[in-house]
C-alpha cells in the first residue's frame, strides 16, 4: 500500500513548505492575539456596529458572538493566514503527487522500479495528510499557549477552539484530494494549481452569493466552504462537535474520495514521455 | 524468448506512434534499436515498462504482459531513460540511496562502484550536476540492479568519448554474466560495436532486423561503367542485389550493389564487367541505416 523509499522522499519534497507554514501558524496566534487586545472589546463592538447589516451575514455567526474573547479569537481562524495557508499547503502537495514529478520527468525512473503507481499516490497523499496534520497541531498547540499565556490569559477557554483546527484539517484533506485528482489525470502541475485556484475562487464567491442574498441560497450549497467554518465551532457545546462531524464528513469525504479516484486514474492512464 | 512482441501497436488519436511491432528478443542477447526521432522506439519500450497501454496487440517480458502485469516485468528490468531526470534537491548519494531502497534488488555498493568507475563526483547535488553527470548518475542506479533486463535508451547522450567507452564497457559486462539488453541509440557506431543483433524502426514499424555479424560480412559495390549496366546475371540474383533507392544507380552507367554474404561467387562475374572505377567496401551499419533513413 505504502512505499518506504517514496515516503521519505516526499517528506524531503514537502520539508521547506511544512517548516513554512508551521513557522507561520506557530507565530501567527501570537501576533494575532496581541492586535486584538490593542483594541478594547467596546471600541471593538463600535466597530462592529458600523458593518452594514447585510454584511454581518458573511461572518456566519451572530455578531453578538463575535464581539466576545472568545468570538475575537475565534475569528483568527478565517483570517487569510489560516485559510490560504491550509490551502496552500492542499493544493501544493496535492499536484506535486502526479504532475508535478511527471513534468520534472522524475516519475519515471521511479516507476520503472518494482513499484505500484497505487502505491506511488497513497504515499504521497498520507505524506500530505500527515503534514497538514502536523501543521494543525502546531496551530493548536500555539492558539492553546497563545491564549492561556497571552494577553488574554484566563478570559478564554483554549479548548474551545480544538473543533476548529480539526476543521482547517479538513479544508487541508478537501484541498489535497481535489488537487490530487486534478494532477493525476493532467500531465503539467502548473495547470493543476491553476484549476485548482480557479475551484478556489469559484468556491468562495458560490459561498459569498449565497450568504449574501436568499434567492441565490441554493448558489452557496455548491460552495465546499460552506463546511469550513471554524467561528462556528468554538461555542464549546456538543453542538459544536457535531456540527465540526458534519462539515468535516463533507470535506474529508470529498479529499478522500477525490484521492481514491486520483489513485484510480493514474494506474489507468498513459504516463507520456517528459518534455 | 525473453522479450516478444506480437503486432504491438500504440495510436494517439489519428497518430500511429507504433505500428503492429513484431519483434523478439532472446536472453544475453544486446539488441539494438535503432531510428530515427518519432520511429517509435521509446513508444515501444514504454510500452514493455507498461508506461503505455497498448491500442491492440501484445507484448511480454519473461512470458509477463506488459500491460496486465507491469510489476512483474518490472521487477526483471531496469530501465534508464532517454533523457533521465533525477531529484534535483538531493546529492548523488542520496540519489542512489533512494533507488537502492526502491528495489530491493538494488545494490547500493555497486552504484558506487559503478559511480566511481565512471568517475562521477556523487557528494555534488544534482542540481549542480552537467547534464553528462545526471545521465551517469541514473546510469550507475540502472546498473546496480540485478534485473535480467536491462533497458537503455540513448544512455551515451551528453556524455564524453571516455565516459562512452565507459559505459560500452559496462553494457558488455552486464551482458557478460547473462544480462539481455536493448540498447536504443542514435550513435550507429556504438550499436555496431556493442550490439549483437540489431533492429530498425521507421515509422513506428520495424523495417530491418539482422545480427550485426551478418551486417558485417555483406559488402558494397559502387562501380563506374563504360557501358550502361546490363542487370544482374539469373544465377547470382541470390548473391547480389542493386541497392534500391541509390542515387547513383540514376544513371545508367553507375550502380550500387549489395552482397549480403561473400564476394567470391561475384568476382568471375564483376572481372567481366567494363569497369572504369569499382570501390568495394564493408557494408556496415551505417549503409543500412541510410538505406531505410536516407534513401540509400
């Protein structure tokens, strides 16, 4: 199922990224923590009262909710830090499983090996899911210390916010997979990331229409977005994980079939000579 | 047989890229393949690696098919390809390191010896490596298996006259101890000297096939008349051909003729002809190549 040889070499691929993205979630709570207490909860919920109403529907919980410790900490979670770097770190790994090695013309010499080209993908797909696996611990961990030990010490449960970094997991897997799956049908990695980006964009303005106006409810539906959302989950009921089980089941279940029809399509496909 | 190939075929779209190959390959044996770029030569070995799904017809590797049971033939066969392309942020060591765990029967000893043999500096990163060293770098990992066939397709390319040598040596000895190999190549004179049977690919077709000991015995004629050439006498039209396609046989008073075998039953029949000129030379694999590639 899994090729010890390719293991290591897709920790040795993905290495600078995760180190990237963890220092980057490592520091970001922190930072992130410090600007928040700048602004004291009044000036903050004034603030917050200046948002046209309309407006207040994109945040997806009342705004009543937001203008709390724990609300203004949870809202660290749909910063583009978080977002883009989970899906930064799913779309990058995801196309370098077929693609990518395929263009560099590196596949080859690998696969004329005794090995599966099954074997090939889960490898480096579990390597990708094991990465974003570290790298949500990493932001755990430092939201945990951040909140217990910053600013805010004492004010805010830090357990409250495990739900949501299972949630940013799950955005990673969904990312992965799909980028898995677009790179194990194409030959170029560059046409993966483009697709993927263009999936991207199309999923978050699905999801802004949607919340936006009633008649084009249906629009957001089509959005994987619509099950991330991680301000959601820190109210610290079992609520909360129950709702982190439904949006997690769609987008884990999204990566995982994806990556499972990936796997499929590259051990059908013709594998070109490289260019 | 350990390679046969039945009426293999691979098309894209209206594009035939291998057209019903029939060949055989038998073990120890090195088999040349030669042709032109677009011939189909790295089609048909993609196909054996079954990087390709064959379009129609059939191709084994010890009785394994390519096409249903690639890990088996794989697990026979060590390929280098055309233009081999390593992992650019690792070191030669690591390069080989990674292959020799890869396949088990991959020695990581004999990578290095094969290395320092080809005096490859494999502390450098191959990101810093000439194209010359990336292709002796996937040489020495091919090298160090002991599949029983090794695949090479243009595993001279971008390398020195020394290295060449090197490597000719190299195939020669892996064939020694009972390798087969196919030895793709553009280099005529490397097939000639190291392969002992060879292949011609025009078109995605196979168009000649002789052992190169064959080859070796036909000679050439090209010889000036003073009359126009009469033709070629019924009794020796198993001996002697006029190369088809030939500039010079345009005119009448010149000819090009092939024996594929010995000149002695030609010579009564040549002293009798009103020769101005007449060179006669060893055929070699470079008249026949031009033959099918240049039009004689």
């Amino acid at each position: 199922m899994f090729n010890r040889a390719v293991w290591h070499q897709a920790w040795g691929d993905q290495k600078i990224l995760l180190a990237a993205i963890v220092s980057l979630w490592a520091a970001f709570p922190w930072l992130y923590l410090w600007l928040q207490s700048q602004v004291p909860m009044g000036d903050f919920q004034m603030i917050l009262k200046l948002i046209p109403e309309d407006w207040q529907k994109l945040s997806g919980v009342p705004i009543a909710d937001v203008a709390t410790p724990v609300g203004r900490v949870a809202l660290a979670f749909v910063d583009p830090m978080i977002v883009l770097g989970a899906t930064v770190w799913g779309v990058t790994r995801g196309s370098d499983i077929v693609s990518g090695p395929l263009e560099r013309g590196t596949l080859e010499m690998v696969l004329a090996a005794p090995v599966r080209r099954t074997a090939v993908y889960a490898t480096h797909a579990a390597a990708t899911i094991i990465g974003g696996a570290i790298a949500c611990g990493v932001l755990l961990a430092s939201i945990w210390t951040a909140v217990a030990f910053g600013p805010w010490a004492g004010k805010v449960d830090p357990s409250l916010f495990t739900p949501a970094v299972l949630n940013v997991l799950g955005l990673m897997t969904c990312m992965a997979g799909l980028a898995g799956l677009v790179s194990a049908a194409g030959s170029h990695r560059s046409h993966a990331i483009g697709i993927m980006c263009g999936f991207y964009v199309v999923s978050l303005l699905a999801k802004l229409v949607g919340r936006m106006s009633d008649r084009f409810e249906a629009v957001g539906w089509l959005s994987v977005f619509n099950a991330f959302e991680p301000q959601r989950l820190v109210a610290g009921t079992a609520e909360s994980w129950w709702l982190l089980a439904r949006y997690d089941a769609i987008l884990v279940g999204i990566g995982l079939s994806a990556f499972v029809a990936g796997a499929i399509i590259f051990a059908r496909r013709d594998l070109p000579a490289p260019l | 047989m350990l390679v046969s190939t039945d009426r293999l075929t691979k098309r894209y779209g209206r594009f035939t890229a291998l057209d019903a190959c029939t060949l055989t390959v038998p073990r120890g044996e090195i088999f040349g393949l030669l042709g032109p770029n677009g011939a189909g030569k790295t089609t048909l070995l993609r196909l054996l690696l079954g990087f390709l799904a064959p379009t129609s017809g059939t191709g084994t590797v010890a009785s394994h098919d390519c096409a249903t049971e690639s890990l088996a033939v794989r697990s026979r066969v060590a390929y280098l390809p055309g233009e081999a392309r390593l992992f650019r942020r690792m070191t030669g060591k690591e390069v080989l390191a990674f292959f020799a765990r890869l396949r088990p029967a991959c020695s990581l000893d004999q990578a290095t010896r094969v290395a320092d043999r080809l005096g490859l500096d494999t502390s450098r990163q191959v990101t810093r490596m000439s194209t010359g060293m990336r292709q002796k770098l996937a040489l020495c990992a091919v090298m160090a298996t002991d599949a029983e066939l090794v695949i090479l397709d243009e595993p001279t390319a971008n390398l020195d006259p020394t290295a060449r040598a090197e490597v000719l040596d190299i195939v020669r000895e892996a064939n020694a101890i009972g390798r087969t190999v196919i030895f793709s190549s553009h280099v005529l004179s490397e097939v000639e000297e190291a392969c002992d049977r060879v292949v011609i690919m025009r078109a995605g077709s196979p168009v000649f096939e002789q052992s190169i000991a064959e080859i070796r015995r036909g000679h050439r004629i090209t010889a000036r008349l003073a009359e126009p050439f009469a033709g070629i006498p019924t009794l020796l039209a198993d001996h002697v051909a006029l190369v088809p396609g030939a500039a010079e046989n345009d005119s009448r008073n010149r000819v090009v003729l092939e024996a594929a075998e010995s000149l002695a039953p030609l010579l009564g029949w040549l002293a009798t002809l009103p020769v101005i000129e007449m060179a006669i030379e060893p055929i070699g694999l470079t008249a026949v190549y031009d033959r099918f590639h240049r039009g004689g």
